[in-house]
C-alpha cells in the first residue's frame, strides 16, 4: 500500500505485476491480497485479482495511510 501512495504523489499508477515484481512477493499471494483489500475499500477495482490491473489507493486508504505518518511525524518530533 505504501508504494502505491507514493506512486499516486508522484502522479504514477503501477500495476499488480509491477508491485511484485519488484518486492518479490508472488503473483498468487498478491492477487489474495488485492481481492481482499478491494473487499474492504482499500484499493478501487473489481477484486478480481488480476495482476495486470492498474492498482489505485481509494479515498479511504489514503486517509489512513495520511493519518498514519502525520502520528508517525508527531512521535518522532516528541522523541
């Protein structure tokens, strides 16, 4: 999810296959895990899994990805 908020900030999409390629991750398990995060509104798509799919954050997962490092930024700046 990371890499595809920093490729969304960057203005880039990416594909399932280009995120697993380059995290090693297999296509089998990555296609899991995309059907299961477009069931709960991470990743806008069809969930149907297909690699060759480009991958985009929803709204929902940017703000939590957002709120994340905004506490992440807090902790460090307390520490």
């Amino acid at each position: 999810m990371l890499e595809l908020f920093v490729a969304d900030a960057n203005g880039r999409r990416v594909t399932a296959r280009e995120v697993s390629h380059r995290n090693n991750i297999p296509g089998n398990v990555l296609a899991r895990w995309l059907m299961h995060l477009t069931q709960i509104g991470f990743i806008i798509g069809d969930g149907d899994g297909n690699l060759d799919d480009q991958l985009t954050l929803s709204g929902k997962a940017l703000d939590i990805i957002e709120t994340v490092m905004a506490k992440a930024a807090e902790l460090r700046e307390a520490g």
